[in-house]
C-alpha cells in the first residue's frame, strides 16, 4: 500500500487527531496516539512524532499538514504560512479574509464566509469585540454578528447536508467542497466590493497552496492575486476574526433549525452524544432522515445505526 510519511510535534498531532475526529477508529495500534479512516487514506499518528498516510489519496492527506516539525525548525514563520509570505505589515490592511465552520461536525451545514475589513476599521472591529471566535461563547457570537452585518461586506455560502452528500457520493472530498466555496465567497465579494480592491486575500489555511488550487482545477474565476494561506489566521487579521464570527452564527441559527425539525436539541461536534442523537432521530424519523440532518460519511452513521439496533 502506497504511503507518504511526515515528522511533526505532538502538539501538531493533537490538533490533527481533534480533525480526524469524525473518522477515529476506537483502537489504536501499539505505540500510536490515534488510528484514522477518512475516504480511503488510513492516518495514523506515532507517539515518535511521524503520521503515516496509507492509501487513497495519501499524497494529497499528507499536504494538508506539510512537515511542520521539519518547518519549524528550520523557519518559524514557514509552518504558518503556505503560498507566498505574509506581509509583515498585513494585520494593517484592507483585507478579505475567509473561515469555515463545519467541517468536523456530523449534524449541519458546511459554512464558508468571506469578510471584507478596511484598514480604517480595525479600531472598530476592536470595540466591537471581534477576535478569536474559540475565545467566545455563543452569546457573545450572535451580538457581535449581528452588530458586523449591518455595515461590513460580507459573503455567506452554506452547503446543506443534501447537497454535501450528493457531492461526497459521488467522490468530491470535504476538501474540494471547502476550496470552492472559499474561492465563491471570494469572488462574490470582490464583486459586491467592486471598483474598491482589497489590498490582499486571507484564507484561514485548511490546506496548503498547491492542494488548495488543485481543488479548483478547471472552475472558472479562480482567485490568485495577492492570496495568502495561514494557520490561525484569525489571529493575524482580524477580517478572518469577523468571517468566522459571520460563519458561526449561521452555524448556531442551522442547528436551531435542525433542533426544531427534530423534535429536540442537536449536539454539535462528532462525540457519544452526537452517535445517540442520531440514533434517536433514526428510531424517531427513519434511517432515512440522516441525509438532512447529517453527514453521512462520518464514521457516526454507523455507530448510530448500531445503537439504533440496525
């Protein structure tokens, strides 16, 4: 079986093992920190600090992730940022910047949002109390998100859980779903924005340059001017802070409306609770109404199946 190995730290590991959520199996291999299956490509992580892609795919996997070990060593600032480097003055400009929330959820949406923060207005997005969205509670989302949505440019794409298995049956990966609508939310508002240009493009990096354009081979109107790539991005600007405010309050408002059409609350997140809510929506309303509240590729159908007593 083809694989591609790469030395990372263990903190590197962590934050993988938290992505490969959906996809863990409940036993590891000796000497591992966690055993993944995602579309083919079997992850496993080594208490040594090496992750080994198996299979489908492996190349691919293993780019997300670089070699940041090797990186850091050699360049702190290069395991941050993929594409060309970021300015140093680029928490200082006018910046679209783009995040995504959803991704390692098995209920709700896929959500992309591109804000768009002049230099000008950086003291307000301060005031107003945009930073790190992990830093705020979902109280203080939803008023800072609707405070931002009534002056601040903005592009707000949502993959329902429909369309995302559609897609993901028929061999697109999570990853090509989440370079599209980032390059979407791009174009939407620089037309909305438009004759004004913003001085850069910052994506929140869930995959590297290279991956990220393979992704869009062959769409049309494909953003590279002035595009940077970074981990933690909403540190660094803060129009990737508001995105991801944007991005989460929908995030909230979808599950409110999964939560009424199921009959009761929806969990976020890939855990033991999520597995038991989908097996009560199972026994509730049928097998088949995973397909609009879920996604069903995550290794949860199946534990949610089994404690349906499917």
């Amino acid at each position: 079986m083809a694989n591609t190995v790469i030395q990372t730290t263990f903190k590197e590991i962590e934050k993988m093992k938290e992505y490969y959520q959906p996809y863990l199996s409940e036993k590891n291999p000796p000497g591992s920190i966690f055993f993944a299956r995602k579309n083919g490509c079997v992850i496993t992580a080594y208490k040594s600090g090496k992750v080994m892609f198996q299979g489908a795919g492996n190349e691919e996997e293993a780019k997300q992730w670089g070699n940041p070990g090797l990186n850091q060593a050699k360049n702190p600032a290069a395991s941050k940022a993929s594409g060309m480097p970021l300015p140093d003055n680029i928490s200082e400009l006018s910046i679209i910047g783009s995040d995504e929330v959803g991704k390692g959820d098995y209920f709700g949406p896929l959500i992309v949002v591109a804000a768009y923060v002049k230099a000008d207005q950086i003291p307000l997005m301060k005031e107003l109390g945009v930073k790190d969205s992990k830093h705020l509670t979902d109280s203080q989302i939803i008023k800072i998100a609707k405070d931002l949505a009534t002056f601040l440019p903005y592009s707000l794409l949502k993959l329902g859980n429909p369309k995302y298995n559609k897609l993901q049956a028929s061999g697109m990966t999570q990853g090509k779903m989440t370079a599209i609508l980032h390059n979407q939310a791009h174009n939407h508002l620089l037309e909305k924005i438009s004759p004004e240009k913003p001085d850069a493009i910052l994506v929140d990096q869930f995959a590297q340059a290279p991956v990220y354009y393979k992704h869009l081979k062959g769409k049309k109107m494909i953003q590279r001017e002035k595009v940077y790539f970074s981990t933690k991005a909403e540190g660094i600007h803060l129009a990737v802070a508001a995105a991801s405010i944007l991005a989460r309050y929908a995030f909230i408002r979808a599950f409110e409306d999964l939560s009424k059409k199921a009959g009761f609350t929806i969990p976020k997140g890939a855990g033991a609770k999520v597995d038991h809510a989908a097996a009560r929506l199972i026994k509730e309303k049928g097998v088949s109404a995973l397909n609009e509240f879920t996604k069903l590729h995550f290794a949860n159908t199946g534990k949610a199946k089994k404690i349906a007593g499917m």
